[in-house]
C-alpha cells in the first residue's frame, strides 16, 4: 500500500511539472503578446492614430517604462490597432487594457466610433475608463508620474482607486456612457486630464534627470447628445460627486472676510433627489444634510468657538450659504447648457411614463427647483 501511495504521488508530480513545461514554465512571450494597459487616441491629418501602451514586467529605468509606446494609423479604430500588430509584430492584447484617453480636440467626433469599438469587438471590456485630455493624448501617456513610473497606473489611482477621497475628481466608464447617451437625458460626463510639471525630479540609469508630472483630472467635461456643452471647475465637481454619489469624506472652503476662510470635513452626509411633475412643469427637489467639523481657520483672528472643537454658528451659516449656493450653480448650468445632468427626463420616464408622454419635448430650462440645506456641526471627541 505504501509503494501505491508513492506511485499515486510521483505520478501527480509527474502531471503538474508536464503542464508546466508544455507552456513555457507559463512565462508569457512579451516578443509574441503585447500586454496594453491603456491607449490614446490623436488624429494626424485623416488618420486616427493609437498609442498604446506595453506593460513590461522586466524594466526598471523610468525612461523605459515611459516610452513603452507602439503607435498604429488607420481610418478607423480598429483598423489604427491591427496596423500595431503589422508595424511591430506583436497583436495588442486589449483585455488588460483599463484606460482610453481621448484628444479632446477630437472627442465629439469619435466618442461614438470608440464606444461602438468597445462594445462590438469583445476586445475590450466595456467598464474601461475613459477621459478626454487638454491636449495630444499621446503626452498623457509619455508622461511619467512622482510615485508610477507608467502614466496609466496613476491615472487609474486617480480616477478610481481613491474615488471616495479624491471628490474633486469624476470617473466615467464607457459602458455607463452608451448607457447614458442613449437614455432619454441624453447626457454625460467625462473628467478632463490636463499635464502639468512637478518641480520634483527623478534620475534615470543613464544619469538623465527628468522631470515628473503631475495629472490634473478636476475639470469635468459636460455633453448633451455627445457633445461638448460645457464644463465644471474643480469646486463645482466636488459639490456634484457630494449630490450624486456616496462619498466617504470631503473638505470644503468657506469665505469668512475677504481674507479669511475656513476650512470644514464633511463626516456625514444625508442627500435627496426627487425629480416628480407640478403641473406641465417637472420640479427638482434637492436636499442635503451635513454633519461637519472644523479643520483650519485661515485668519489673523481668533474665533471663539464656545467649546472644544466646536463650529462657531457665524462659520455654520456661511457653510449653509456657500453650499445652497453652490447646488442652485449647478442647476443653472444644466439649465444654460441644456445637459440633464441630474438625468430629469430619465427619472420621468421611468416613474412618471404617461406625464412623460404628454411632455416629453419639454425643455429642462424651465423645471421648477427646491433646495433644502441642513448643516451640523459634529464633535470630532
């Protein structure tokens, strides 16, 4: 029985080592393979030109990893890719890909194009991230961060690892804007990165020092029907993400005096929209509630707070105003730029199907709105 077991052992020793072997000791071929973490899309003269950018495993030196680029043309995007594979040998394998930037220059006319891409050639997954950039999108990729050697690593932090913190950010996926372009709010929003240059530096094997960058994704692109309507600012992301979306935490700023601010942490945060009809008219109602605390007060006086880590209540009602302020800013966007970016015509569809019917051409500029506020102060003890 004891030589039976050792047979029975050897013999799965035997198997495993087989399989191994049989697949290269499962090394992945980079020469035949082309692992692409994200691509970037520019037009040079009528053609669509593809930046792809190649994980390699094996490099260590910063200007390695941040020139790792292959670049294809075509006429279209798929044809732009397949030209990789013919220029280079090596057939992009996009299901590792995370991230598309878009030139912005060039957004409206292919964001169509790129999402019938992802959705119909099963090459790319369709919750990818997707962004538009200042300029060429290509630079975003060259770029090499303070603390990831490859641009799309840090852009992915940015945009989605630290979502919950990084408030004054907003991170779109592709299939969630086929999903909202083709609803009855028609609407989308899409962050733009803009490169700026950090004073830090970091020194390659060769000696060469270089400069890192700094990704800046605070702007929000704005576009109603696929196209570009407007943007917002990094204060009034961070206020919409604080509407919309289930944040953890988030600061704020509030003008005290000319040359005063303070500075308040939101712990908690209750938030309401209701979206019904009065009338011929759809009515937005929007309320927030705020538990806050006091972070830093920017002044060269001393405010009495009346206990330990307590809002002063003359630093409560400016953060009151500041925020209802703030909220009627955004609806006036939406109304301006005619994109429905609290998906009004989505939620009366869906709920309210026969008022939708009988009005559904009507225009988001003249909704009725009602903001309520609510701050309080929290003892951080």
């Amino acid at each position: 029985m004891k030589n039976y077991g050792i047979k029975i052992i050897l013999a799965i020793i035997f198997f495993v080592i087989s399989l191994f072997l049989s697949n290269d000791l499962g090394v992945i071929k980079i020469e035949k393979t082309a692992i692409i973490t994200a691509i970037a899309i520019d037009q040079e003269n009528d053609d669509i030109k593809i930046s792809a950018q190649i994980a390699l495993p094996q490099a260590v030196d910063i200007k390695t990893n941040a020139d790792s680029i292959v670049v294809g043309y075509g006429k279209t995007i798929g044809l732009a890719i397949d030209n990789i594979a013919v220029k280079t040998g090596w057939y992009p394998k996009l299901s590792f890909c995370n991230l598309v930037i878009v030139n912005q220059d060039i957004g409206d006319k292919l964001l169509p194009e790129i999402i019938n891409y992802v959705l119909y050639s099963k090459k790319i997954y369709d919750n990818i991230l997707i962004c538009y950039a200042e300029k060429k999108a290509d630079d975003i990729l060259k770029a090499t961060g303070t603390l990831d050697n490859i641009a799309s690593f840090s852009l992915q932090k940015i945009l989605l690892k630290n979502a919950d913190n990084a408030n004054a950010v907003y991170f779109s996926r592709v299939k969630d804007i086929a999903i909202n372009l083709t609803g009855e709010s028609k609407q989308s929003l899409i962050p733009l990165i803009k490169l700026e240059t950090d004073d830090f530096t970091q020194k390659t094997e060769t000696g060469e020092s270089k400069n890192t960058a700094v990704f800046n994704a605070t702007t929000t692109i704005l576009l109603n029907n696929g196209k570009t309507v407007g943007k917002f600012n990094k204060e009034q992301t961070l206020f919409y993400n604080l509407i919309v979306k289930g944040v953890k935490e988030i600061y704020f700023e509030v003008p005290l005096t000319e040359n005063s601010t303070a500075l308040l942490k939101v712990i908690n945060s209750k938030r309401k929209i209701k979206i019904y009809p009065q009338g011929e008219l759809a009515k937005l109602k929007i309320d927030l509630s705020l538990n806050v605390y006091l972070i830093d007060i920017k002044s060269s006086q001393i405010f009495e707070s009346g206990g330990t880590n307590v809002v002063p209540t003359d630093i409560l009602q400016k953060a009151d105003k500041k925020v209802r302020e703030q909220i009627e800013n955004l609806v006036d966007i939406s109304k301006t730029t005619s994109c429905d970016f609290f998906e009004i015509k989505d939620n009366l569809f869906r709920f309210y199907p026969k008022f939708y019917s009988a009005n559904k051409n009507f225009d988001i500029s003249n909704t009725l709105v009602e903001v309520n506020v609510s701050i309080k102060p929290l003892d951080k003890n």
